[in-house]
C-alpha cells in the first residue's frame, strides 16, 4: 500500500510540475484597419474648418457632435441594402443602435488645417450574456464609405 501512495505522490507532482511549466507567448496587438483619408483647408483657422465641416454634415442631415480639434457626423437612419452590409461588418447578432460615423480629426499647422478622416459603424453590444450594453465600433472600409467622407470633405471645401 505504501508503494502505491508514493507512486500516487509522485504521479501528483510530476502531474503540478507540467502544469506550472508554460510556454506562453506573448502576441502582439494587431493594428486595427483602417481607410483614413488626409486633406488640408488652405488658409482657413480650425474654427473656420470646424464649421465648414458641420455645414456639410449638416447638409447631408447628419447628426453632428464636436470637441476642440474633432468634428463627428452620425448617420442613423441607414437602411436597404447598406444596412446589411453593415451588419456584416459589425458581425454582432446581439448589435443594437447601428450608425455610421465619420470622424473628422483637426490640427492646424501655420495657415492650414489638416483634417484626417475616417468612418466607422458604432453600435452597442453586451460583453458578456450577462452584462450591460457597451459602445464599440469598427472600421468601415469598403469603397463607398470612402467615397461618402471624400465627398464631405470635398463639399466642406478641403483639399487632398
């Protein structure tokens, strides 16, 4: 019996040896995708730009929400065909609230101001099953979300 009980043992800690040995690896963040589009106004302020990006969101019937050096356009009414293919995007069947956004990024430099733009959806979504709702977003980066912000931008009056 006392054979046994030291094989058991032995077993026992070979067994809590292994599992403490780890080979883990270490796997860097990946970068997210992204089709970001660069432009300038030419002799405009950031205020003068500003507003000449909410005048184009607001012309498209966009919602608009700004900060000191953003401007972001909400399109909440998408629907058809666009919408399906959004909800590929997202690829979420508990998504809620799905809107595209075009985000406008401001920094003035001498008498210009360069604008880098992006659009993504935005949608709410649990973490877990038993969770609250959490805000999360994905990069759209199909050619007509690229072409949309390219238009915005080219009707606010900004240069590539």
């Amino acid at each position: 019996m006392s054979y046994r009980s030291n094989l058991i043992a032995l077993f026992m800690v070979t067994l809590s040896l292994c599992a403490c040995s780890s080979k883990e690896v270490v796997v860097a963040d990946k970068p997210i995708p992204s089709r970001m589009q660069q432009a300038t106004f030419k002799a405009m302020t950031l205020a003068q730009s500003k507003n000449s990006l909410m005048g184009a969101c607001s012309q498209n019937h966009l919602q608009i929400q700004t900060t000191h050096n953003e401007v972001l356009c909400f399109q909440s009414d998408v629907k058809g065909t666009r919408f399906r293919e959004i909800e590929r995007v997202v690829n979420d069947e508990y998504a809620t609230k799905i809107q595209v956004v075009m985000q406008f990024k401001l920094q003035e430099s001498n008498s210009d101001v360069t604008v880098l733009a992006n659009t993504y959806a935005q949608y709410l979504a649990p973490v877990s099953l038993t969770s609250g709702l959490q805000t999360r977003t994905r990069n759209l980066l199909d050619d007509i979300s690229f072409n949309a912000i390219q238009a915005m931008l080219t009707e606010a009056g900004a240069t590539n």
